[in-house]
C-alpha cells in the first residue's frame, strides 16, 4: 500500500516537473526564433531602402532616355542645318569664282588696249563736250563695278569663314552634349547595378534567414509533441495504481509483475520516442545537407575577360567593326541600323563570341590595363571628357580606332588632335 502510494506520488511529481523543464527548452528555442525574425525584418528594410533608392535610379534613367531623344532630336536638326550650311558654302564659293572670272576678264580688255591709260584715252579721245561727260560717267560707272565686285568677294570670304566657324562650334557644342549625356547614362546605370547586386544579396541572406528560423520552429515543434507523448506514457503508466490500492492482497501479489510491466512499457516507448527522434533529426540533416548541395554555385567562369578565343577571332570582330562604316550614332543604340559607343565595341566583339558589358565605363572595368606601347590591334582604347569613362573605340594599330561617335562610324586619330586630349588608356579584354 505504500510502496504503491509512493509510486503515484513520483509519477505526479514527474509529471509535474515535464512541463516545466519542456518549457524552459522552448524558451530557448523560442529566443532563437525571436531573434532570427528580428535579422528578417532587418534585412526587409535594408532591402526596401534600396528598392526604394533603385526606383528613383529608374525614374532618372527614364529622364535620362527622354532627355536622349531629345538630344538626338537636336543631333539630327544640327545636322541638317549643317549639310545647309554646307551647301551655303558651296554656294558662295562658285559666286567668287564667276566674280573671279569677270575681274580677269576685265584685266584681259585692258591688256587689249596696249597700255595702262585706257580709261584716260577713252575721256580724251571725246568729240565734244557732252561726248566727254558721257564718257566720264561710264568709266566711273566701270571703274565702280569694278570695285563693287572686289567689295563683295571680300564679302563673301568673311561670309564664308563666319559661317565655317559657325559649322565648328555647332559641330563642338554638339559632341560636348553627347559626351555629357553618355558619362551620366554610364554613371546611373553604374550606381543602378551596383544597388541591384546588393539587393540580390539581401534578398539570398534573408531567404537563408527564413530558412533557419523554419528549421527552428520544426525542431520546437518536434520538442512539443515528444513532450506530450512523455506525458502521455507517465498518465498511462500511473493509471494501475488506482485499481491496486482497491484490493490489498490482489496488488501486493501482483505489484512486482505490475511495475516490472510498467518499467518495460516506459522504457520501450522513452525508446521508441528517442529512435523516432534520433531519425527525424538524421533525415533533417540529411534534407538540410541536400539542401546545401542543391544550392551550391557551380565553378563555370562567365568572365568575358578570360575569353580565349581562336587565331580567328580578331579576324571575325574586325570583320563585322568595319561592316559597320558610315553607319548613324543613336545614343543607346547597339545595332545594327545605328550604334552609340559602347553599343558598337559590344556589337563587333560578339562576333567573335566574346560578350561585353553594355557602358564604356563597365566596360573598362573588366578590361586589363595595358600600357601604350603594350596596345595592338583588338585592344579597347578609351577616353574621359571629366567625369568618368565616357568613350570606347576599338584599337587598330598605328594610332588609329574605329568607333561610334557623333558623325558615325569611322575611322580616327587617337594619337593627335581631338581624341589625344580625352585619351585615358587602353585595356585587353581578348587575347587575340
């Protein structure tokens, strides 16, 4: 009677203390889910001041194309009135040279006259008096065409060299806004993949955030129902003792086989429970192990940087750059009806199977530097009009590029005049 008391008391002693220490357990696991919500929410933020600052870089990437086709819109006017100018010019060149022609001939009839006083022989050689007034008035009226003719030449060459200086500075001012338009459109789409690459990566950090804080809950929920069953056992293993006390000598003779059953039962359920437990975990690390592997980069190199291509390539670039010649400048073109800068290098590469980034300024940052006298043919040479990398051409040796400007694409001289002020350097992105 007892022992058997004894017994109950210790079952509910034990069933009183599991919940306490069960919950002791989950409040640690708890804390740990607490604290991998407040990492998620975290990187939320981070992560939604940065969409935020990306939707702004698209909005002045949008006002950057419209101010493109505006400025393209302008390109195209400037040009226009520059072939008019052009035909201006042609035009006033053929008038000197028919007022050239009529001075020469007028030089030719006075040789005719033997001497250098045919004016004053034509007044002296008068019949009369009204004869002499007339003669006089029309040796002025020749004598002041003449002169006329002579005033309107030089006329017409101040024309003329106003309105080449007019062609000029069009033709400057027009380069200048290109250039500032392609270092802006390089520089926000910079800051815009840069701003993405992070994003990406928040983004990575808190799907493993959330991944961990699941692998919490599981193993809490996991914790919860090993608890109840633990519960469960003790309940049943102490349900005997009730009928026991009832009858003295039925329970004292059968107690030993009694609580020899109950032992057994506890122990082969706390077994059952712990095996249970023991491959529920084994198959959670194996899940999180295929998990890991599943997720693992593989080693393939998508650098254009490293590209070897065959003694061919040079050949299959070269081929499609010069395919190119005469074709328009677009800005944000990349072909192959019209090309801006970048948009041309990336195009003629491809050929060869060599993949570029889009700007100037990506790409020379992937480009190796090399020196002047390293350069060859197939280098990417570049310039800088102030404000970061604004322009790439290809190099083609003698101190010559051919690349995607405002007039086109051409041929130029990187070595004097124009571009050698803007030259920066030269880098390798193929070893051709």
């Amino acid at each position: 009677m007892k022992k058997n008391a004894l017994i109950a008391v210790s079952l509910a002693t034990v069933m009183t203390l599991t919940p306490v220490f069960t919950t002791n357990v989950f409040a640690d696991v708890n804390t740990d889910i607490q604290k991998q919500d407040k990492k998620i929410n975290d990187l939320k933020s981070k992560k939604g001041d940065l969409e935020s600052q990306l939707s702004k870089l698209v909005a002045d990437m949008e006002s950057a194309k419209k101010n493109a086709k505006k400025l393209q819109a302008e390109f195209d006017n400037t040009g226009k009135e520059l072939k008019k100018l052009n035909s201006d010019i042609k035009e006033i060149n053929e008038r000197i040279k028919e007022r050239e022609e009529v001075l020469k001939e007028r030089a030719r009839a006075m040789q005719k006259t033997s001497n250098s006083n045919a004016y004053l022989d034509v007044i002296l050689g008068s019949e009369n008096f009204s004869d002499l007034v007339n003669r006089v008035s029309a040796v002025n009226q020749l004598v002041d065409s003449d002169k006329s003719i002579l005033d309107d030449q030089k006329n017409d060459e101040e024309a003329l060299k106003t309105k080449q200086n007019d062609v000029k500075k069009k033709q400057e001012a027009q380069r200048v806004a290109i250039h500032k338009f392609e270092a802006e459109q390089n520089k926000i789409e910079s800051q815009k993949a840069e701003k993405e690459a992070v994003v990406a990566q928040l983004a990575a950090d808190q799907a493993s955030a959330e991944k961990d804080k699941a692998s919490l809950v599981s193993e809490r929920d996991k914790q919860a129902a090993a608890a109840k069953e633990r519960a469960r056992l003790l309940a049943a293993a102490a349900a005997p003792t009730a009928g026991v006390e009832e009858n003295n000598s039925s329970s004292e003779a059968a107690s030993p086989a009694a609580s020899s059953a109950t032992s057994e039962r506890t122990s082969s359920a706390s077994t059952a429970n712990a095996s249970s437990n023991n491959s529920a975990s084994s198959a959670s690390s194996n899940q999180n192990s295929n998990a890991g592997n599943a997720s693992s980069p593989s080693n393939s190199n998508n650098s254009s940087s490293n590209v070897q291509p065959s003694g061919s390539g040079y050949s299959a670039m070269i081929s499609a750059a010069r395919a190119q010649l005469g074709k328009p400048y677009s800005l944000g073109a990349t072909g192959p009806s019209a090309f801006d800068c970048s948009g041309f290098t990336s195009y003629a590469f491809r050929a060869a199977g060599i993949s570029l980034p889009r700007t100037s300024g990506g790409q020379y940052a992937a480009a190796q530097k090399v020196s002047a006298s390293q350069a060859k043919p197939g280098d990417l040479v570049f310039f800088n009009y102030g404000s970061g990398i604004a322009h790439v051409g290809i190099y083609v040796g003698g101190g010559q590029m051919i690349n995607a400007q405002n007039d086109g694409v051409k041929y130029d001289n990187i070595s004097s005049g124009y571009w050698a002020k803007y030259l920066v350097g030269y880098g390798r992105v193929a070893n051709f």
